[in-house]
C-alpha cells in the first residue's frame, strides 16, 4: 500500500496475437477501489501500451484531485525512463514527456518497479481491456474476480525467488 494521503495507480500492458491493451487501477491508501481504465491499442507494442497506462491513470488520477501518487508497474524500461534512469526508447518519447508534464503538477509523486506477481490488478485489468473495441472507464470495480485480487492484494504479499 502507498503511504497514508497518497493514491496508488498501477499499471500494465497485455497483448494477443492481434492487438495490445493497456490498463491501470487507482487505489487509494486503504485499498479502497477508486477507478480502473482500459485502452485498445491495435497493433502497437506492449511498451506503448504500458506507457499509455500510466499516462492515463496518471491523467485520472490528477483530474479527480489527487497529488499525492504512487505509480506502480512492472515493465522496467518504463519505470527507468519516467524516473530518469535511462534514455527514453523513440517509440514512446511523447507518452514519457506526456507523464513528465503531467507529475510536475503533483505535490509528491512516488514511481516504482514492482514484480508482475504484484500487479495483478493492472494485469486483470490489461486482459479484461483485450474483449474490449473502445477504452473504457470504471468506478466501481468491473467483476467480482477483480474484486477478490483488489482484497487479496490488501492482506497478502508475494515474494519471489531470486537467484
């Protein structure tokens, strides 16, 4: 969970063989459900449709007030490329630059790597956009799978294996 005063966005890409989706969820510190979003992106990459989902959870998150913000998502080079890390791959310069403009109006702002076992929520949400032709916005949570992962996430934590 994110420190107390700050919202959670999570976010992640999924892709068949035709077409990528990215999709992200917004919590708040409780855990508590706030909003989840998915884009069908055709043809484009999985980086462009992660990159996208954190545009856009991002871009929800600040217009429903929030400036506190933790983002969270599992495709490193993303991650590395907002937080500065590394040189920002071509393919989605204008989305990181979006992100960018978009965190300076934040008052505190948290970007972090996590693994796929933990963003299972954005994962659900990424493969739920897959059936879907145009993106689409939720306030309350869309199916009762995704509920369960939202409370399971509350209690429970999973540890990897490294090495």
């Amino acid at each position: 969970m994110p420190p107390e005063g700050f919202i959670k966005v999570n976010v992640d890409g999924s892709k068949s063989s035709h077409q990528v989706v990215g999709g992200y969820v917004i919590r708040d510190w409780t855990g508590r459900f706030l909003q989840a979003g998915a884009c069908n992106l055709g043809g484009a990459s999985i980086l462009v449709a992660e990159a996208t989902a954190m545009r856009n959870g991002l871009r929800a998150a600040i217009k429903a007030g929030f400036t506190n913000i933790h983002i969270e998502g599992d495709n490193k080079i993303l991650i590395h490329a907002v937080q500065g890390r590394i040189q920002t791959p071509w393919e989605i310069q204008v989305l990181v630059q979006d992100i960018h403009y978009y965190l300076q109006t934040c008052t505190s702002v948290i970007v972090h790597h996590i693994f796929r076992e933990d963003n299972r929520a954005a994962d659900w949400l990424a493969k739920l956009g897959l059936s879907l032709s145009s993106p689409l916005v939720w306030s309350q949570v869309p199916h009762r799978n995704l509920r369960c992962i939202l409370e399971d996430n509350l209690s429970f934590t999973l540890a990897r294996r490294v090495g």
